[in-house]
C-alpha cells in the first residue's frame, strides 16, 4: 500500500481499517469536516469543569494531537479496531500526569466526573485510567469512538446520550462488575473482551470453521502459569546475561548515546531522526525529530517526563503504569540488575516467537507493573517484552519486540525494537551507538516547556 501524505500538524487523522481486509485508509477523526488543534479559547465550555481544569484533562480520548506530540508510537495497520492516531497516547499521557505519583509536582488524581459530563457508569476512577478504559472499549468491540458517541453537533454532544448504544454500554459495565462480584469475589475475571473478542455481539452459535480449521493466532495469557520441568528464572536469567557479554562488560557499559530513526504507518510512516541518552543504572532519554519540533520522553532514575509540540501541557509529568514503563525502559538499557527489576519471579512453558523456541518469564516490578519476558532458547537473548497496567475493564497491553542484537563494548544491544500497544505500532532502528561517553546531567533533568 502506498505510504500516506504526512497531514498538517493541525489535523486530527486516524487509521481506518476495512473490516474483512487487510487494506487501510487515512481520514479526518473529527466530529467535523476539520479537526484543528484545540486550545482553551476554542474549547467549547461543555468540557471544562467548573473548577476551570487545565484543557489536557477535559479533551475526548479522540482529540488527535498529531502523534508526532507522542512518546513516538504511530498507528497500525491491519487492526479491526477503528483507533485514532494518537488518541491513546497523547489524551492517555496529558491524563496520567494527574495522577501524582513520584514527579516532582505531585498533585492527587482527578476523577473522571470531575472532568467530563455525563460520567455514570465510571464514576471514582482518574482521568487518566478513564481514558485507558475507553481504550479497552474500541479494543474489545472492534469499533470507533463514534459508535458509542454523537459527534453531529461537535465537541459538546459527545457527552449526550443520543445514541442507544452509550446506555448499553453502561449496562454491561454494571452486568460485567455484578458478574465478578457474585462468581469470583470482586476480582476482574470477566471483562468486555472475555465475550466480545474485537466483535460488536458476542457470538452465540459456535463456529465450524472456528472448530475444524486453522486456530487463528492468539496473544499471550496475562498470567504466566509455572511449567513443571522449567528451568529456573535464575538459569534463563544468567544464560541472558552471558549472552549479552557476562556480568564483567555489563559492568564496564556505563554509558551510551545513540542515533537512529523511528517511523510506523500512515501519517507516520517517514522516518523521523531519534537520538537516545542512556546512563547506568536507570536514566534514559529520548528524543525523535519531528519537523515540528522535539519530543522528548525521559526518565531520570525516579521521576520521568514527557515535552511534545502541539500539546496542552508543554511538559508533562508520567505516573501510573507510565511511568512505570518508563522506568523499565531504562533499567533494560543496562540490564546487569534485571533479577532486581522485578520479583515473583516464575518460568512457563516453552512458546514460539519468529518461528524459533522461546522461554517465558514472569515477574512483577516494584511499581507493581506485571510483565512477561521471553528469551530465545538457543541464544538467550530477550526477544519480547509484554506489560500489562490495569484500567476499570481489563488490563492493557504493551509489547516491545527485540531483534538484531548488535556487540557494543563487549555488549550485546538491540538495534531494532518494535513498541506495539492496542492504539498503535511503531518501529525503531539504530544506525549508530557509541559507548561510556560522557552525557551531561541535564539530559535527564526535566525538559523546558
């Protein structure tokens, strides 16, 4: 398919996939012929709360703020969802800074209905975990925003309830939460996924074709169940760490800087030049080129931040299950401590990733972020990481795929990884890493707006 024009930065654009196909189409999200970034003068009043919150905290999940403004994710093709470019990443994102947490300005979390009007079914979940469930909806029911929500009249009718299908969504909230009350004691075992799998309806007739033919390829369960005549976590965990240069040149990798591009689909699809700062034993900035202007995601060994052009907030601060990621980013950058990184450690069963054996482990990180990590069988190299953050109906899922593992310093790091998350794909590439340079401080300080 031929790549699409880059849109102006003032336009909102998603993905719109093709049910039953694997082609695609770039379009306008907005509720109108244009969608142009929004300000709090061009906001319409429906949408702030009367406490006057900041605008990043009443924006819809489908306000595009062109991902360029993004922590560098773009969509992906080929999904059944109809997903906006940068919905998740960059409402999701504004939203998570609300949370508090280790930043430095702390602040108590927002809650959803002290943001956006009509909030019934969700009431008493931050904002930023609000967003993260309006994700989990699209996911699970295959579907736009739209579906659920009036655009016709702009930003203020997305809160009414002219269509039906707003008042079933609540319903099955409520069906959904009963269900795990009274079957499982409260806890999220059913979720809208468990029924509706990426479809509108649930199935109710069983599928010959489904039964007799091809299974169709399957995710990873969340929960790693221990496999009797695994090997221990230590065991993968050492082999890894041999793999990549033993424990003596993990020790001597202090420092890198390196230089590459990142790029994905759509209005993303040119490549975009990425400089990445990384310093042992957990700081790690990156920062992508855009013609816009730099966007910057760092993490400084405690507290991490995003600056974005063409955003609410300048800079941001990460909580939650951001920054959580973001933490793990770093510390696999130098990855001597990676039995530390995580506890609970636990080995299941052999899976296969690019057609090659994969081992599987399991474990929990301090900020309580559940993660699978598989290692290729042979070589021992990480291949995949799969974390999981909560939200109101189900965990959502960030995959992170390693591959041409290169030797820097007696090192062996991933000069490609693809970052893949249910609104997005992206891909980076490395050109160029050089080793114990010295990187100044302020590269991990908190970005200038």
């Amino acid at each position: 398919m031929a790549r699409a024009r880059r849109p102006p930065a003032s336009l909102a654009y998603r993905v719109q996939s093709i049910r039953g196909s694997r082609t695609a189409r770039v379009s306008c999200c907005s509720p109108g012929p244009r969608s142009k970034t929004v300000t709090r003068a061009s906001a319409p009043p429906e949408l702030l709360s009367q406490s006057r919150a900041p605008l990043e905290r009443c924006l819809p999940r489908y306000i595009c703020l062109f991902v360029r403004s993004t922590r560098g994710h773009n969509m992906r093709p080929g999904s059944r969802a109809i997903l906006c470019a940068s919905a998740t990443t960059v409402v999701w994102l504004v939203c998570a800074a609300l949370a508090g947490g280790q930043a430095a300005s702390a602040e108590k979390p927002l809650m959803a209905e002290n943001v956006f009007k009509n909030v019934q079914a969700l009431k008493g979940i931050p904002a930023d975990e609000f967003m993260g469930t309006m994700s989990a909806f699209s996911a699970a029911l295959g579907e736009s925003c739209e579906t659920c929500h009036d655009g016709s009249g702009g930003w203020a009718t997305y809160a009414l309830d002219t269509i039906p299908k707003k008042r079933t969504a609540r319903r099955m909230v409520a069906m959904m939460a009963a269900i795990n009350q009274a079957n499982f004691g409260g806890r999220q075992v059913v979720t809208c996924f468990t029924c509706h799998r990426g479809s509108d309806r649930p199935r109710v007739t069983p599928s010959l074709a489904d039964v007799y033919g091809e299974a169709p390829p399957e995710g990873p369960d969340e929960v790693v169940r221990p496999s009797p005549g695994a090997p221990s976590a230590e065991q993968v965990l050492d082999k890894y760490v041999q793999a990549i240069g033993g424990t003596s040149k993990l020790a001597s990798l202090t420092s890198f800087v390196a230089r590459g591009n990142s790029g994905g689909y759509g209005p993303e699809g040119d490549k975009r030049p990425v400089e990445i700062f990384a310093k042992a034993p957990g700081q790690r900035t990156t920062v992508i080129h855009t013609l816009d202007g730099d966007s910057i995601r760092t993490f400084d060994g405690r507290a991490g931040w995003i600056a974005a052009p063409h955003r609410p907030i300048p800079v941001l601060g990460l909580t939650g299950g951001e920054l959580d990621g973001a933490r793990l980013d770093a510390e696999l950058s130098f990855p001597a401590q990676i039995k530390q990184a995580f506890g609970g450690w636990r080995a299941g069963a052999v899976t296969t990733i690019n057609d090659r054996p994969a081992q599987v482990l399991q474990g929990t990180s301090p900020g309580g972020t559940l993660a699978s990590l598989y290692f290729d069988r042979e070589s021992g190299l990480l291949v995949r990481l799969v974390r999981f953050a909560p939200s109101k109906v189900g965990r959502l899922p960030t995959q992170i795929d390693y591959a041409d593992y290169r030797e820097v310093a007696g090192v062996k790091l991933p000069f490609r990884w693809t970052v893949t998350w249910l609104s997005g794909v992206d891909t980076f590439e490395l050109s160029e890493v050089r080793p114990n340079v010295p990187i100044d401080a302020a590269r991990f300080a908190k970005p200038s707006p």
